[in-house]
C-alpha cells in the first residue's frame, strides 16, 4: 500500500507544512481568546448563564453546518484554496467585532468568524493527513500542540487586550492573524492537487459514515471538544466567583491548554511507535476529562471559606485533568481517522468528523449552561461529566496502533 497520501515528495521541507498548524493555532486563538473573555467578563455585559451559553456556541454552530461542505470542496479543488479563502474571511469576520459593544455585535461577529473557520480548519486537518505519510500520530500531535497554543495564548492575550481597549481591541488582533496566516499559507503550503474519486451512491456515503472506525473517533472528538467548550467558558466563570478577577480566571484556560499541547506531541510519537493503541488511549483520556469536570464541579464550593488561593487550586487542577485527557484523546482520534480514510476523501472525512467535534463544542456549553440554570453549576458540570463518561465506549477498538496498522490491509471509513 502506498503511504503518501499528498502525491508530493515524502521528504517535503517541514516548513510548507508549518502554516497548516498555524491555520489550527488561528481558530483555536480565534475562539477561545473571545470565549474566555465572554466567561470572564459575562456579569460586565450582562449574560446570564443560558446567554453565556449560546454565545459561547455561535461559533461552534455556524461550523456544525458548513464544515462537512467545505470539507468535500476541499477535496473537489484542493486543501490550500479553502485554506487561504477561509483565512481571509476569518479576518474580514472579526473587523465586524471592532463594534462589538453589545451582545448583538458580539454574536455577529462570533457566528462570521466561525463560518470561515469551517473553511480552513478541515482542509488544514486533511492537509496534514496528506502530508503526514507514514506517521500520522507524529504530524496530528503537533498540529494539536499549536492548537494548544491557540488555546493557551488566546485567554490570556485575550484578557491582555479586553483590559486595555476591550473587545474592539481583541478583534484588530484577530483580524490580523487571520490575514498574516493566510499571506504564510499562499507562499508556503504546497498545492496538493485533487486526486481522482469514484462516484458514490447514497448508500456508500451512508455506510462510510456509520463504520465504527468514523463514529468511534468521531464520537471521541465530540465528548472531548463539548468539555473543552465548556471549560474555557464555565471554569473562568466558576474562578470569577471564587474571587480570582480577570487575569486569574483566564488564566485557568490558558492552564488547560498549556496541559493539552505538552502532551499532543508525546501522544502522537507514542502511537507511531506502536507503544499506545487507540482504544486505551481514548479512554484513559475521556476518564482523565471525566475527573476534571467532576473536581471542577465538586470541591470549590467545598473550599469556599479557605481563602482565594485555596478556592484557585481545585479549579486549577480541573484544568490540569481536563487539558491532558484532551491532548490524550484527539490527535488519537484523528490519526485514526487518517489512517482509516483514503486520500480522495480526506476532506469529506475530516469535515464530517468536525462537523461531529463542533456539536460537542456547541453542545457542551448549552448543556452545562441549560442545567446550571435549573439546578445550579455543579450539577451542568455532573452532567458534562456523565456524557463524556459515556462517550468512552464508543472509543473504536485497533489491535495495533501506528505505522505498524499500515502495514496491514488498510481499513474503510
């Protein structure tokens, strides 16, 4: 079987595939520096919980409908033309929060900017697949450490700009990240032209999208994503209440996701090397997300009348778990559905399977938010915790995992 899926050279400079994570760093940074200051900052504005919610998961929405689109018209035209199109209007998006006084405007600019987010986020995802070669672990674990970074720069740069011109002030920022990426992406990205597809009937996509080989990583994806969603929301607003202010509360995102992008890297090599299986490594990261949001939802309350460094440390350590059980769980899952997915339909596939990570993304902040609102925050976070458990036997069983699997008769999604 034929390894490299870019119909490029396989000793491709590592720098052409450099702007690729950045383009996963710029929807990480784009929404999480805006959801964590939204969390931190939601009695300022006025948002109840339920509202906080459904801002939070604007951004997430507009991708659960669009991503599975631009993901086949990636593989229809190419990974880079989608790449830098959904940059551009990823910046063109975030000007419209230099209005951003108001919830109204706010939501304006979060839904436009999570549309081109659909765009570039599963062509970069198909395009590292098809750059990967044989080591899929390798490359996806490194595109999740600079979504990591995304995830750990944007709260705290967030905070950063919020405290010195607001909203407004976050926006330019993101603006121009948008665009700098997109500039790197057209001079750097190789073009990696379409490959031929066979037509496909109603019922092969059907049954491509029901094998458990996509269903397990995607249901994967979705748990660990929905309490991610959830964390860079809540646990700033949990940290508000406990008296930690605005630095301090972001700060437990920026935590989360310093966590995350320290191990991707490590996961993704372990894998490679045949040392950690898919199955086991999924669930071990789902129970270690699973103990985050439980000690989140538990033990503030529990330490309320210790002081403010002692009420910090619970939530900090949810956020130690949370982050590791996520940077556990996705670059497995989506090497997994690397391996398993041929090359012409790279982008179908990673676009479905982000179609089913967002609904997570979204649904985890409305579910903690709409049960918080009828019976209190730690009981949404029970309930957080109660749906990933669940999501851990969907986790797909492979008997080897890696460069090892490859040898073998390569498996359908």
């Amino acid at each position: 079987m034929n390894d490299d899926k870019s119909g490029l050279r396989a000793d491709i400079s590592p720098s052409r595939r450099w702007p690729l994570y950045a383009a996963g760093f710029t929807t990480a940074f784009g929404a999480h520096a805006v959801a964590a200051g939204l969390g931190a900052e939601s009695a300022d504005i006025g948002l109840s919980l339920l509202g906080l919610g459904v801002l939070l998961a604007l951004y997430d929405i507009a991708e659960v409908f669009l991503k599975p689109v631009f993901g086949a018209v990636s593989d229809r035209v190419g990974p880079k033309p989608v790449i830098v199109g959904g940059l551009l209007a990823f910046s063109a998006a975030s000007l419209i929060g230099l209005w951003a006084d108001q919830p109204f405007m706010l939501a304006a600019a979060r839904l436009g900017q999570g549309m081109a987010a659909s765009a570039f986020s599963p062509a970069s995802s198909a395009g590292v697949a098809r750059l990967a070669g044989k080591h899929t672990g390798r490359y996806f674990g490194r595109y999740g450490s600079w979504k990591g970074l995304g995830y750990a720069i944007g709260p705290l740069l967030g905070a950063v700009a919020i405290i010195a011109g607001g909203f407004s002030l976050l926006f330019l920022i993101l603006s121009s990240v948008g665009l700098a990426v997109a500039v790197w992406a057209i001079i750097s990205v190789p073009r990696l032209a379409p490959l031929p597809r066979p037509r496909y009937t109603i019922v092969d996509v059907w049954k491509q999208s029901t094998e458990r080989s996509f269903l397990g990583p995607t249901v994967v994806l979705a748990a660990s994503t929905g309490a991610l969603g959830a964390a860079v929301g809540f646990l700033p607003a949990l940290a508000a209440r406990e008296g930690l202010g605005t630095a301090g509360s972001v700060a437990v995102v920026t935590v989360l996701a310093l966590a995350s992008s320290l191990v991707q890297p490590r996961i993704g090599r372990l894998r490679d090397r045949g040392v950690l299986a898919d199955r086991p490594g999924m669930v071990a990261g789902l129970l270690a997300i699973v103990l985050g949001v439980l000690i989140a939802g538990l033990l503030p309350g529990a330490l309320a009348t210790d002081g403010v460094m002692y009420r910090a440390v619970p939530i900090y350590c949810a956020a130690v778990f949370i982050g590791l059980g996520i940077g556990i769980a996705t670059p497995l899952a989506f090497a997994h559905l690397a391996d398993a997915t041929p090359a012409e339909r790279l982008g179908r596939t990673m676009g479905s399977a982000e179609l089913g990570r967002e609904l997570g993304d979204a649904g985890g902040p409305l579910l903690v938010g709409g049960v918080a609102v009828a019976a209190g925050l730690p009981w949404g976070l029970g309930a957080l915790a109660l749906a990933v458990g669940a999501a851990a036997f969907a986790a797909p069983v492979s008997a080897v995992s890696g460069s090892v699997t490859k040898t073998g008769r390569k498996p359908r999604v």
